[in-house]
C-alpha cells in the first residue's frame, strides 16, 4: 500500500529537541527519532532489546538515548552501550533507519537503509533562497495517505470545501489538463480574466497590488513519487503574462505538501506555503500560515469523514471522472512502486 524504499517526511526539526527522543510511526514502522552529541538527527527501531519498551519513553543523556524503565543506553546505530550495573557486550543491537536532515525537514527512509541514498531526497529550491518565505506545520489524519493525495491533485473541490477563501466557481469552469512523466504526475488549470477569492485578494493586496480587479489564476499540481505535492500557485493582473507575469504584477508561490503513511488508514500531513513575495515580512508569513492552517482543516474534516464512509462501505466502487485523472494516475505510480519492491524483495529471499 506504500513503497518503504523512499524517502518520506517523517518530523520538522523543531519536534526533535537535543533532549527528548521522538516516537512516530511511519509505513508501520515504530521509530524513535533524537539527536546524538553532534546534533544529528538518529532513527532507531522504538524496542529497548531488555524489556521490550518503547525507547521514546525515555530521555536523551549526552547524544545517547536512554531508555525510560531500566536505565539501557543506546547509541545512533542501535547499539546498547551502557547499562546501570550490567554487562551489555552481548545486547543486540536494534535495527536503524537511514535519516537526513535537509531543506527544514526529517527525512526517513523507512526501508532497508542500505538503498538509501541522500541526493535523492527532493530538491527544493526555494528552501535555498532568500527571496522566498515559507511557513507551514503537521497535522495527523486519520485517513489513507493516497486519499489526501486524490485531495490535492483534483482541487475543483475549493469551490466547496474552500468556498469561503480560495473557493471559486470558475475553478469548476476550467478543465484541468493531466499528463505524466516517469514517476511524476502534472494536473493544470488556467483561469482567465477572474475575480480573485479572498486569500488571493489578501495576497496581492500584501504585494502592493489592487485585489478588486481581474486577474489571471493558475494552479499547476505536481506529485512527486511516492507522496509529494507541490502546486505552482498564484495569480497576476489579467493580461500582465499569468505565470510568467513580472513578480510585481503578480502574487504566488508553491503549497508544500508532504504526505507520510502512518498506517493503512492514517497519516502524517506535513503541510505549508512557500511565498514568492514580500519574503522578508515575517508578520505576512505568520498571517498566510494561520490561513493556509485554516483551509488544510477543511480539508482534514472531509478526509477523515471520507475515510469513515469507505470503511464502513469497503465493496462500494467508486467513480472516476476526467477531474480524477491526476489522483489516478498517481494511485498507478504508487502500485507500480509497491509491486516492483515486492517483487524484489521476492527475489532477493529465493536467492
């Protein structure tokens, strides 16, 4: 149901303190995260080898995680290397998770760490440049991850979900254009010479620009195997080039969407908007965060609701329309991932 031999988003950095381990579980995997004595960040198997607790009950003493009932203390490879008044030469060790810090983010590869390789992380430019400001936060929902990603990929669902932000009817009026590429799947929507909705009036009012007339308004939805989305946002002053608008005729930027199975039916849902104006103006980046915050809460009550339905209902097909093509498209991404790392995993247990 998810490949494990990926990288995924696993914790904001901010979640894991120099002091205190962090338990999560990712792809149903049970992982503590903490920081060792250099400040990097360790993911190790949440199983002390003596009693079998969870080792992110415990603290973290000097870059060792020690575990909460007995005292164990464990080092970054899972190692056990001290123990009050015990000889630990013969403890096994726990297994370890392939983890990176990068672009603001933890990043896990919960599969086997020896096919883990860190130039394949995503690479997010704007992470790395000044004239862009990001904000954004995590929630937990309990649905199937690929049901957020379906979310993402059709967004004719603002005009109701959103109706009161970004929400508008012309939204309904532009047919969507999907096309894909290797593992990665593009669903645009172009709409011309239309009213901006609220957050898009806001927007271009924060950039200097009048929010009462028409504008030019696109959304480029980007899936990024196996459960990235990333959406080229914005809008210009109608006639001024859209997208390719000059920065200051227009307001935009990219909603960041990290998306991390926790289990078959629940998830991680790291979310955010990179800007692309006013960068420097931490007062609108703390303004966009509460109402980017706001919209991803509608969302999370209609997913989780959705997620009700289909477990109670698991025979129920459901339809596919020309709007569902980039969620679909993305669901044959992510069996295909899943069925070739089977059939590795396969092969490699034959031989």
């Amino acid at each position: 149901m998810f490949p494990k031999n990926a990288w995924y988003v696993a914790a904001l950095p901010d979640e894991i303190p120099a002091d205190k381990p962090l338990g999560r579980t990712i792809c149903d995997e049970r992982i503590a995260f903490f920081r060792d004595a250099d400040g990097r960040v360790a993911a190790v198997e949440d199983f002390c080898p003596h009693r079998g607790a969870p080792m992110s009950l415990g603290k973290v003493c000097g870059g060792r995680l020690q575990c909460g009932y007995h005292g164990l203390e464990m080092d970054r490879d899972g190692k056990t290397v001290a123990m009050p008044a015990q000889r630990v030469r013969g403890f096994p060790a726990v297994r370890r998770y392939a983890v990176e810090e990068r672009h603001g983010f933890i990043w896990l590869w919960p599969g086997d760490a020896a096919l883990a390789t860190p130039d394949t992380i995503p690479d997010l430019a704007w992470a790395r440049q000044s004239d862009w400001a990001f904000g954004g936060g995590v929630f937990h929902v309990k649905c199937d991850y690929r049901l957020m990603i379906d979310n993402l990929m059709d967004l004719t669902h603002e005009t109701y979900v959103h109706s009161t932000s970004i929400g508008q009817k012309e939204i309904d009026e532009a047919p969507p254009v999907t096309r894909v590429d290797g593992d990665r799947v593009v669903t645009e929507r172009e709409m011309h010479g239309v009213m901006p909705p609220p957050f898009w009036q806001a927007g271009l009012r924060a950039n200097g620009l009048p929010d009462d007339q028409p504008v030019d308004r696109w959304q480029k939805c980007r899936f990024v195997a196996p459960s990235n989305v990333l959406i080229d946002v914005g809008v210009a002053l109608a006639g001024k080039g859209g997208f390719d608008a000059p920065a200051e005729l227009k307001a935009n930027g990219i909603v960041v969407d990290f998306i991390t199975p926790e289990t078959a039916t629940t998830h991680w849902y790291f979310w955010g908007l990179a800007r692309h104006f006013k960068a420097d103006d931490a007062a609108l980046t703390a303004a966009t965060r509460e109402r980017q915050g706001q919209i991803f809460s509608e969302d999370m009550e209609m997913l989780e609701r959705q997620q009700l339905n289909l477990s109670a209902h698991p025979q129920r097909a459901l339809l596919k329309l020309n709007i569902d093509a980039g969620g679909v498209q993305a669901r044959k991404i992510i069996e295909r991932l899943c069925a070739e790392e089977a059939a590795g995993v396969a092969t490699k247990e034959v031989a």
